[in-house]
C-alpha cells in the first residue's frame, strides 16, 4: 500500500501554502483554500516517520459527511471534494481559540479533577465524580489556538473576551453553535452504537459570517465510546473501551515514546502501519456507520494538482 505523506504544488492563482502536522494547506485568490489531508501521522506533536495508507481519505470523509449533516446548524467552510483526500473550501479569519466540549469527565479534565481542580477554563465542576461520568451537562473547555511549535493552553470564556481575542456577543454565538453541534454529534453516534465522548471545534468569519472551519468529529479531533458496554465498565471502574486515535498513542508509550527530548519514535514495520491502517478503516465504519470503499487509483502528484486545478473552476462558481 502506497501512502501520501507530502505536496508540493504549484497552483494556479496560489498565493500561500501552509504545511501541517497532517494537513497541506494552499491558499487560492479569491478567499479560497484548496487544503489535502495527507497520510501523515501525529502524535505528542511529532510527526510520526511513516505515513498511513488511506488514513488521509479516512479522515477527509468522516469530517465532509459531519459537515454536511450539520449545515443545517452553522454554514461551514465546504464547497466541494474533488478526490477523497482534497477539500476545496472558503479561507476564513480563524479565531485564536479552539471550542473543546466535554460531556464527559475523562482524558486531561479526568487528570486536573484527580488532583484536586474543581474548576477547568473556568467552568465549576461539581464534588464526587468519577472517571469517564457524564456531566450533567455538556462543557465548554475552550483552549488558545497555538503558534507552530507551542502547545494549545486552557483558558476561561472570561479571559477570552477580556482579552479581545473574540467579541462577548461573537463568542456567545459560537458557544451556542458548539453546543448544538456536540448535540448533533451524539445524537448521530448513538445511531451508531457509539456516544461522542468529547470533541474540539474550529470557528472563524468569512464575509462577516461566523463559519464552522477545519474537520468535525473524526477519531483525530473527538473521542468516542462503546454505547452498548459504557454502563457495565463505568458501574466496574473499568476503563471504556474507547474509539479514538489513542491507541496510536498508547503504543507509542508501551514503547517508551511519549514526544520528550532524547526519546525516539519505535520502528514502524510493515506489520505495525498495516494494522494502524485496519483501525482507522474500523473507524470509519463505526463513526459514519457504512462500508469503507477505498480509491485505488494511486495519483501521482501531478495527476492530484490537476484534479485540483480543474476543480477551482467549479469552486469559484459557488462562491
């Protein structure tokens, strides 16, 4: 299996390109973006040596299908997909803050609220909670968006607008809009057999609308659990069984990575990235509940661009 870990376009009317951790970006005139999801892997912020067959069109069609089933809710930043690992969308003014909801009390919230923390970006929480609990209702736990090569920090809705970073009445509007989203997302998982756990949100305006940006609810950006084994494990203090890009990293810690200085990232043998690949396809079937049907044609790069050139045509014409 072949994977695509690196573009190097040239496009017409480019002006910028942006090299994520898992995303290439170009910047098209015309306030438009061509962005490819790559099959790079990530993890503790490092970019892991090997890519991941298919994990880009993995990705690319779990956050197209919630795009589409929650257009309804905010406009999102979407035109069209002209292959299963390109996205041609609108380029908006991102907000310096990412919206995490929580409806459960797990991962780093879990950690803080061990340790004695009863208040997390300044939200209470109440006394008595256990590991994995659902909150009585869901939270917003927003956290600034990082510069390259720093971390995301927590931070209060409060300090948000003291700040200036977004307007009092823009920032009540994308609380409303990431709540309903998470309400949407849990209301598709359950369907599924599954229960939306936790999840981040992108926001920003194009043309003075607030736009819903970047990906929505894939294993990368959300947690999910098991629907029909949650109860038994919570009532045991079992760990869930959980569907989420963490195996990745739990294996990496079996292996004595977890991304500090000195450490270095396991060999990734054949065996290891063939079976990353058959998770993420299990993934995929789990969270949009159909069949993952893989595009074999293998493009080249050039034949990628050209499909992307011939599709900025049509994204201009949405516009």
């Amino acid at each position: 299996m072949v994977s695509l870990t690196s573009t190097d376009f040239m496009l017409p009317r480019q002006t910028a390109v942006y090299h994520g951790k898992v995303r290439d970006v170009y910047f098209l005139e015309g306030d438009l973006l061509a962005m490819v999801t790559t099959d790079r892997i990530s993890a503790f912020d490092v970019i892991l040596p090997k890519g991941i067959p298919f994990k880009g069109q993995i990705l690319n069609g779990i956050a197209n299908k919630f795009l589409d089933l929650t257009s309804d809710i905010v406009p999102n930043w979407k035109l069209l997909t002209p292959d299963p690992m390109v996205t041609i969308g609108l380029r908006c003014q991102g907000y310096p803050v990412e919206m995490i909801v929580r409806g459960y009390l797990c991962g780093s919230a879990w950690r803080a609220y061990k340790n004695g923390a009863r208040e997390i970006c300044g939200v209470r929480l109440p006394d008595g909670m256990q590991e994995n609990q659902a909150f009585p209702a869901p939270v917003i736990t927003p956290t600034t968006k990082a510069e390259i090569g720093e971390h995301d920090a927590d931070i209060s809705r409060e300090e948000i607008i003291a700040r200036g970073l977004v307007p009092a009445d823009e920032y009540a509007q994308i609380e409303q809009y990431a709540l309903s989203l998470f309400r949407r997302g849990q209301e598709i998982a359950n369907k599924q057999g599954l229960i939306l756990v936790d999840t981040k949100y992108e926001f920003g305006k194009h043309n003075g609308t607030i736009i819903l940006m970047d990906e929505v609810h894939t294993p990368d950006s959300s947690r999910y659990f098991y629907l029909d084994e949650y109860e038994e494990r919570f009532r045991q203090g079992m760990p869930q069984k959980q569907l989420s890009k963490e195996f990745v990293r739990e294996w990496l810690m079996q292996n004595g990575f977890q991304g500090k200085a000195g450490q270095q990232v396991p060999p990734m043998t054949d065996d290891i990235v063939a079976s990353i690949t058959n998770r993420y396809i299990e993934l995929y079937e789990h969270i949009t509940g159909e069949s993952f049907c893989c595009d074999n044609a293998q493009l080249t790069e050039q034949q990628l661009s050209q499909r992307i050139q011939t599709s900025i045509v049509e994204a201009i014409a949405k516009l």
